[in-house]
C-alpha cells in the first residue's frame, strides 16, 4: 500500500479534533471525506478506517509511541507511524515520518500485548468495572469482539420490499449481500460500500441497523392496528422497524427529549414510505402523563453506557466516565417508573439497551420489578446478547407484561 500526503494528513486532522477538542469521530471522519469531492471509494475508506483505527487503539499506540495527550502534531504522526508499521505498511520519507523506530514499535507492541488493558486499549476504570460486572474471562472475549470493525448489516424494509428483492437490486447496483440465520429482514455486506449513495437507499428499501438491534422491534410482538409508543424513539431506527412490521396500521407514538432527532425521524419515516408514526417531545411531564393507561405496546430503548456498541463508537471508550454511567443508571430507573405507565393493562413492554453491563439490564429491570412501580409486571422473555457470542453488537431485551 502507498500512502498518499493529503489522505494521511485528513486522518492527522480528524485525530486532533477527536482527541484534543474531544469532537465525535462520526462527525469528524464525516467531515473530513468531504474535504476533496475527487477522493474515490478507497480514499475514503482508508480515511474512514485509519482514523477509527487509531481510535480504537489510543492507549495502545500511544503507549509504544510514548506519547501523552494532549497530543501535538508531532505525536499524531508518531500514532500514525505506529499504526502504519504494525500494519506492515512501508513508510514514505516525509519529515513527519523521519526516524520512526520501526523494530522498537514491533517489540514494544509484542511487550504490552500481554496486558489486557494496553492490549485491548481500555481505560484502567472500565477494565475494573467490567470485570466486576461480567467477570475476567467473558469481558476478556467481550472486549476483544468489542474491538473489532462491525460488518455492515441492512434491514429490509418491509413496506418497500422483501429481503431477496432487496437482495437482487442491491446486486444490481454492485453490492453483494448475505443473510443470515435468524435475522429475518438483515442482509449482511460481503464489502463495505456507501450503501447510502444506492437508489435502493433512496427509495427506502432498506435501513442501516445491526442485526442484535433488529431483533429488539420484533421482542415486542406487535400487530397490525395497536397502539404502540416508542418512549426514547431517537431518530426512529426502532420506530421504523416497528411500523414495517405493523404494515403501517394502527399508530405509532415516537417520543424523546430532542426535538432535533424526531426531526431526523420523520425524514426517515417519509423515504421509508412508514404512514402511522406521530413524534411528540418530550418538553414537560405533561406529555408522558396524558399516554398513561393508552398503550397496548411500549418500547423503553434507554439512553445507556453504549458498551454494547463499541464496534461502531470506538471513541465512547475515551469519552465514558464513571460518573456518566452513575447517572444512566438512575435516568433509567426513572425512566422504568415513568414509561411504564403507559401500558393499558394486558399490554406488554420491551426495556432495551445496547449494553453489556448486567446493573443497566438484568439487574435494573429486576428491581423494577421489586418496586411499587413494577409490581404489576411479569418477566416473561429476556435476550442478553454479548458481541463475543452473537457476532453483532452487545445488546440486553426484557419484555414484561402487565398482568391484569
Ligand atoms: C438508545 S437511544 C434510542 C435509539 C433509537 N430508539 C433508535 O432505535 O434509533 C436513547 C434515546 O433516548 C433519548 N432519551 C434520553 N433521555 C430520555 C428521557 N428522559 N425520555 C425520553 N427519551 C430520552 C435520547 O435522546 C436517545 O435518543
């Protein structure tokens, strides 16, 4: 591989912005492709990649790099050629890359391979607090699975099309597919593309969304005609779902705190062709208070950790903080007590996160079930999905009925 000046130095900027200015790296790396229009597919990629690449593998890096953050140019570089030569990747003699230790990088990297924390690049407060949760040998696997690339896994969108006509279009358009077993609408990439660019996308036949995330509309068993409200709808990926598999009948209540993300919602609802989603924000307690008792579904998607999520968010390994997941936990106990009310009796509700920590899943929903507020709750099915296992992101799903 030949490396291109303009390209590595997008990576050497999109790096500063994610590490010094603490800026998101979807955003960032967003940003950067959109620097040069004439960068092609693999220019693009090697952007997208190296950058989430050097992400992923901060600690690490920086570690046989010896370099302390905040990092000046200089010690990007430094990163990048680290990145580089564990990749085998010969360097050019630009000034930026004179000097790079190439045989100490190597052994420095075998060194601290033996340590799970430099290893798998974690923070020494998430290394602790995972193995208190999960134990030393699954979090080993969990976090390792954890950090590799997540494939890219598409839903087909039912109101549109069926999976094997989405199958065929895509192939027309030069995107290869494959399913899997009990994903019943995921078709999974052989390459990665910008499936965004496809006229498939355009038309709504499909959505962007991991396969342990697809399982978590279906967990909720709803039909054609309910009444379903979706409580932390966000920018709908679930809501979308569930109105495929209601066939657009009935309604569907998408609520969140953000104004700005049901926006995005209903944009993707109308190319989805999805008729029966009405947003409401959440802006006063008045608005969760008027659905209490109205609902034969509820899906309670909680703001979580995003551990289960690391695949696709290398960098919520740096930007989490103890204190944040302290406060996720109380925000969905809350959120349990509030949104459960919702349901009319008889009805059922989905608590669903997309992490892997027990005290944001099992644990929060069982003492739910031990307060006032869930004493009219069963648990009648519960899914704990670990990326080491299912091959997908880490994911927890309860679904609780009311008993009359
Ligand atoms: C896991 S995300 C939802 C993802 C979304 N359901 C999807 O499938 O694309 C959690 C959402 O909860 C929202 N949220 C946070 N606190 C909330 C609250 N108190 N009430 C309702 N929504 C909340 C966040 O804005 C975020 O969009």
């Amino acid at each position: 591989m030949r490396l291109h000046r303009n390209l590595v130095f997008a990576v050497i900027d999109a790096l500063k912005a994610i590490f010094d200015e603490n800026k998101y790296a979807d955003k960032e790396i967003a940003k950067a492709l959109k620097r040069d229009k004439r960068w092609g597919s693999r220019d693009r990629s090697f952007i997208a990649e190296t950058t989430y690449d050097i992400v992923r593998w901060k600690r690490l890096y920086a570690e046989i790099a010896d370099v302390k953050e905040p990092f000046s140019r200089p010690n990007l570089f430094r990163l990048f050629a680290v990145w580089a030569t564990l990749r085998g990747i010969e360097l050019p003699d630009w000034k930026q890359l004179e000097e790079t230790p190439t045989r100490r990088i190597k052994g420095r990297f075998d060194e601290l391979n033996k340590t799970r924390k430099y290893r798998e690049s974690i923070p020494d407060w998430l290394d602790k607090l995972a193995i208190e949760e999960l134990g030393e040998e699954k979090w080993t696997k969990e976090i390792a699975a954890l950090n590799k690339q997540a494939p890219v896994v598409l839903r087909a969108n039912t109101l549109k099309n069926s999976k094997t006509a989405l199958k065929d279009k895509l192939f027309k358009e030069n995107i290869e597919t494959h399913t899997v077993k009990g994903y019943k609408n995921a078709l999974i990439l052989e390459e990665r593309a910008n499936v965004f660019s496809t006229e498939a996308f355009k038309y709504g036949s499909f959505e962007v969304q991991d396969a342990s995330s697809q399982l978590v509309a279906e967990f909720l068993d709803v039909k054609p005609g309910m009444r379903v409200v979706d409580t932390c709808a966000g920018a709908g990926g679930k809501s979308l779902h569930l109105a495929a598999l209601m066939e657009n009948k009935g309604l569907i209540i998408s609520l969140d705190i953000y104004e700005n993300k049901l926006k995005e919602l209903k944009r993707r609802a109308k190319r989805a062709g999805a008729h029966n989603i009405e947003t409401r924000t959440i802006d006063t307690t008045k608005v969760v208070k008027k659905l209490y008792g109205t609902a034969d579904r509820v899906l309670i998607d909680a703001p979580c950790s995003g551990l289960g999520v690391l695949r696709r968010n290398p960098d919520a390994k740096w930007k989490l903080q103890p204190e944040f997941i302290d406060e996720i936990r109380k925000t969905q106990a809350e959120i349990l007590d509030r949104y459960s009310k919702i349901i009319k009796e008889d009805g059922k509700l989905v608590y669903a996160t997309c992490s892997i920590l027990p005290s944001e899943n099992q644990k929060q929903v069982k003492a739910f079930l031990e307060r006032e507020s869930g004493k009219d709750f069963m648990l009648t099915n519960e899914k704990i999905i670990l990326s080491h296992e299912s091959g997908y992101d880490g994911f927890y799903m309860a679904l609780l009925e009311k008993r009359k």
